[in-house]
C-alpha cells in the first residue's frame, strides 16, 4: 500500500484543513517527519490508521476523541486518504463521531460516524463496518497486524518484538500470501505421515513372518529396515532350502 494524498480535518492538534501529498516524494521510499514535540507528527500515523481502519495509530487514543480542540464549530472533522494498492486507486474517507453546532437555537446534536471508499472501478461503500471490512479484505491484514508491520506507533515496536512465533508466523503469512505454500506443507506432512504409517505396518508384518520362518537365519530388523537388503537374504534362504528338498529328493530316490 502506498500513500498518494492524506487529507486531515479539524483531526488532531491540527484545527484546520490540512493536505500532505506524498507525491511530492516524487517515488522515494523513505523520508522523515520531523517537528516539535507536539507538533503532530504522530497524528499523520494516527490519520491514515483511522482513515483505514476506524482507529488511531496508538492505543492511548481513542476514537471519540480526536477532534481538535482548537477547531471552530463550523469545521467537520475528517480524514481522507488516497491510496494505491498494485497498480490500482483507492479513496478512504472516514467520519468520526463529532458534535455539530445547531443551525438554529443554542446547544449541538451529535453526528455519527461515517465512512465510504471509493474502489477503481468508481463504485463506492458505505457505512463504517462495510469500509473496515472491505479494507482489510483489500490490504489482507488487520488493524492490529498493520500497526507491527507498516506502521508501528511510537514505543509499540517493542511489541513485534515480542511477538510470539505463531503469532508472526500468520502476519507474515498474510502479508506475502503464502497460503498455497502452507497448504502444500500440510499435504507433504499428511503424505509423510501415511508413509511412515505404513512403513511401521510392514516392519511389524516382517517381524511377524519372520518368527515363522523355521530354521537358522540372520536377518534381523532393526529400527532402521533395509528392505531390499531383507528381501536379497529372503531369495538367499528360499534358495538354500530349494536347494536342500532337492538334494534330499535325489538321495530318496536313490534309496
């Protein structure tokens, strides 16, 4: 996913509109934000998250609460992100829950949260669950995996770090879309299984006739069986008994 244009509104610490065009980037893959401490540099982070997935960047803000306070009655809070996924365009625009001043009388009404997206072929979504759902089915990972692996908030790396296997192994697995590789790992493993079933169930058959050969042998099954070594000494005994009936055939003919 990479950002074309972030629209904030009244969002943050920031009481007007504002726009950041990453075009201007001009294709570079890594920049900085810089400022102040409080300038609002992680209210970028916070914007294209909410603009995604309805959510800020950090767990220490919550939605409710990410309209400016400096902001004036008239401003509506929203954010807008523009974004290109493999080649193709998409908008983002997202609403959140706010007071609106009422146009007549004192006092506001509170407006609820909204959102659409704007697809490639121009059709467009709406309502806040149906965004974030398309979203993560577009981008292939959740809120939570986005934050560990695109965009980590400020003092959250840690939390990748700490990650436990399982858990990385399946944000990966998203990420680089290795479904069919797990799958044919789980068909090699099932086959691997039967193979070696199977294999048990010979040894134990082979130890079983073996005890019911008569007569002196050295073949022994050990946990490793050669098999074509086993059958090589099998020939070898069948042959040394053909060999033995015809030599006592012969000598009772004889007699």
């Amino acid at each position: 996913m990479r950002p074309i244009k972030l629209t904030i509104s009244a969002f943050g610490p920031y009481a007007s509109k504002q726009v950041i065009d990453f075009e201007e980037l001009k294709g570079r893959n890594i920049f900085v934000i810089s400022g102040k401490t409080g300038a609002g540099k992680t209210t970028i982070f916070d914007a294209i998250s909410y603009a995604l997935y309805g959510e800020a960047s950090g767990e220490s803000r919550e939605t409710d609460s990410l309209r400016s306070h400096f902001a004036d009655d008239n401003t509506e809070t929203y954010v807008e992100l523009e974004f290109e996924l493999r080649g193709e365009k998409y908008t983002v625009n997202r609403v959140p829950k706010q007071k609106k001043k009422k146009a007549r009388g004192e006092g506001y009404t509170e407006k609820s949260a909204d959102a659409t997206l704007t697809l490639p072929d121009g059709k467009v979504i709406t309502k806040v669950k149906n965004v974030t759902d398309k979203i993560i089915e577009i981008l292939g990972i959740t809120r939570e995996q986005f934050k560990q692996i695109v965009m980590l908030a400020q003092g959250e790396f840690k939390k990748l770090l700490l990650a436990d296997s399982v858990e990385r192994e399946g944000i990966f697995r998203k990420i680089f879309n290795t479904y069919d590789f797990e799958k044919i790992q789980a068909e090699l493993k099932d086959k691997a299984a039967n193979l070696s079933k199977n294999r048990t169930k010979s040894k134990h058959e082979m130890e079983i006739n073996l005890k019911n050969i008569k007569g002196e042998h050295d073949i022994v099954i050990d946990e490793y069986v050669d098999f074509p070594l086993v059958i090589e000494k099998l020939k070898d005994l069948l042959e040394r008994d053909n060999n033995i009936y015809k030599t006592l055939n012969e000598e009772g003919k004889e007699v």
